[in-house]
C-alpha cells in the first residue's frame, strides 16, 4: 500500500542546526548544558528544538557518556498498600531526578523470579536496582547475586545488605504495645505478619521487647498472610479468650480482620478489646471505630531510597542504615482496660 506525500521522519540534530543557522556542535553543546554558550545563541538552539519537536537521542548519549540513567524497580508486594506507596514514590522521585525508571511488578515472590528480574534489569543496562521487599529471598539476592551492579533493598532486613532503606519496625511496635499497657492493660495478643517477612518479624521482636521491659510474659504470637482473611481467622480464636482485652495487628489489613471476628462475638471495640494495627492505610481513620495505627512515612522512603541509588550509581560508599522514625496514631479503637 502506498502512501502520497513525503515520508515522515524524527528531526535530528542536524535539523536543529539548520533552522537555528548554528553548527552541529553548538547544538550539541547547548543539549548538554555547556556553558560557554552565548545567550542569543542559546536561544535560537532553543527556540529551534521546540519549533521542531526534537528530542535527544539519550541511547547514543550514553553510550558516550557511559551512563544510561536507567534505575532499575522490582517490585514484590504488588497486593499491599505499603510495598505499592514505596514502589509509586520511587518511580516519582526517579524522574524528578532525571532518571528513568524500568520497573516489575512481582504477583509473587521466588528466588527464581527475583533471579529472572534482575537478569532482565542487567539486559536494560540499569545503573542501579531497588528491590522492594521485605521477604528474605529478596535480602539474599542483594547479598549475593553476582553482579556489578548495586541493589537497594528497602524494607528488608537492614543488617543483612550494604544498601538499604527503611523504618524503624521496632520502635514503631514498642510505641503500639506501650500505648496499650499505659491504657491499663496486663497483656497484649499479637497477630504477627508472614514469618518469612522480616518487617513481620522486626515488629514481633518489639511487641516481644517492650512487654519484656514492663515485665510481662508474652504469650505465643498468632502469624497469619498480610490479609483481612488472615486477621479474621485469628480474631475467631482471639475472641474465644476473655482474658485478651488489647490486640496489637501487624498490619492494618490484618486489623480489619480482627475487627469482624471481634464484632461478630460480641467482643466491643474498644470497650472489651482495643486494637492497634500498623501502617495507617488511607482507610483507617474511617473504620467503626477509627483504627489506632502506626503510621509508616511511605514517601520519605521511596525518596530516600532513590538517593541511596544514586549514591550507588555514582560509585559512593554505602552509609549506615539510617531508620525512619514511625509515628503513632491515636484514633478511637483503643482505650483504658475494662479491668482499670
């Protein structure tokens, strides 16, 4: 089939140069940002790129250059709120630094898929991979994977990678249950995230501490998925035990779940049981009652994972893991033991 009328092209530099009446290389040195450019010079270039539309050729720049700008995003917890806040802020923050970011989203995580991510990513010539996960496969491969290229793990174990991002998963659980035990309570039931999760584990490990600390014997965590099914199934054998008056959920997912089961034993929220969850997803101010969280400061942590990528890329050592402070919020789920 053919078609009348001249063939439509790309402009090239040397279009540029044409209508701005200026050479190849001044062109050149104008889209890389030379200074040494006369203002009225830089103006017609200028003038002359947008009139047509022209667009740098960024493959040959960095195959001159050496550098591609391209930060590499796997994606692994496509299905929760945080994970999916961090992975969204990156991408934000990349190209607000002048760089593109290639990204996976993982529906599942495998060493094997992690494997084949980062093989793709290596094809794509990334400077640099962020990893966004919390699962210890993903912690493994940073450690070990053999490749020249660095790979930031955020919101993974934080002792057991050189790059790394993340909140303070203790601290942000030692302010839940102390909120609970200053609100009279003798115990505190936790319903722990995936064990294979290390922020499920760092979050453990600080509702285990800061009941230790008011010398209180923890009882047996309950792990469940990072679901309300996996809350609800907990809170119906929770609900059995009148002895538990304060639930601290590792999720607020995993809360939502409790709440049903609570509700449908008759066990009132907060007036027999409080509740604390973690995160502070959009819609826990809007539960019945208002969820009591822990709230996670998503977007600090996606920009300041990007950071860490381009101190990577630049060839910079990697700092100390610096945690993110967590913040508690205190909504209407909890309140002062039915035993004060």
């Amino acid at each position: 089939m053919r078609t009348d009328g001249p063939e439509l092209r790309a402009p090239v530099m040397a279009d540029v140069a044409r209508l701005a009446g200026v050479s190849h290389q001044t062109v050149s040195r104008v889209v890389n940002g030379h200074h040494s450019i006369r203002p009225e010079t830089r103006r017609r270039v200028e003038q002359a790129i947008t009139q047509l539309g022209y667009r740098p050729n960024t493959a040959a720049r960095a195959l001159v250059k050496g550098r591609t700008g391209i930060l590499g995003v796997i994606g692994a917890g496509s299905a929760h709120f945080g994970p999916t806040s961090i992975q969204h802020t990156i991408e934000d923050a990349a190209r607000e630094a002048g760089l593109f970011a290639s990204t996976i989203s993982l529906s599942e995580v495998t060493r094997e898929m992690l494997d084949q991510s980062v093989e793709h990513m290596m094809s794509q010539l990334v400077e640099a991979i962020v990893i966004v996960a919390g699962q210890d496969e993903a912690v493994e491969l940073a450690r070990n994977h053999p490749t020249h290229v660095p790979v930031v793990v955020v919101e993974g174990d934080l002792s057991r990678a050189r790059w790394t991002v993340g909140v303070d998963q203790v601290a942000g659980s030692r302010m839940a249950v102390r909120h609970l035990l200053d609100l009279g309570h003798a115990d505190v039931a936790h319903v722990a995230g995936p064990a294979d999760w290390s922020e499920a584990r760092a979050r453990r490990d600080g509702w285990r501490a800061e009941l230790v600390a008011h010398g209180r014997r923890p009882r047996e965590p309950v792990h469940v998925p990072w679901s309300a099914a996996g809350g609800y199934e907990a809170g119906r054998r929770l609900a059995t035990d009148p002895s538990v008056t304060a639930v601290f959920a590792a999720s607020d997912q995993i809360a939502l779940g409790v709440l049903r089961a609570l509700h449908e034993a008759g066990r009132r929220v907060p007036e027999d049981v409080s509740l604390v969850g973690f995160d502070d997803i959009p819609e826990a101010g809007y539960l019945l009652p208002p969820l009591t969280t822990v709230r996670q400061d998503f977007p600090a942590v996606g920009r300041r994972a990007v950071q860490l990528a381009q101190v990577a890329m630049a060839g910079g050592a990697a700092p100390p893991p610096d945690l993110i402070a967590p913040e508690l919020v205190v909504r209407a789920s909890t309140t002062t033991s039915p035993a004060v």
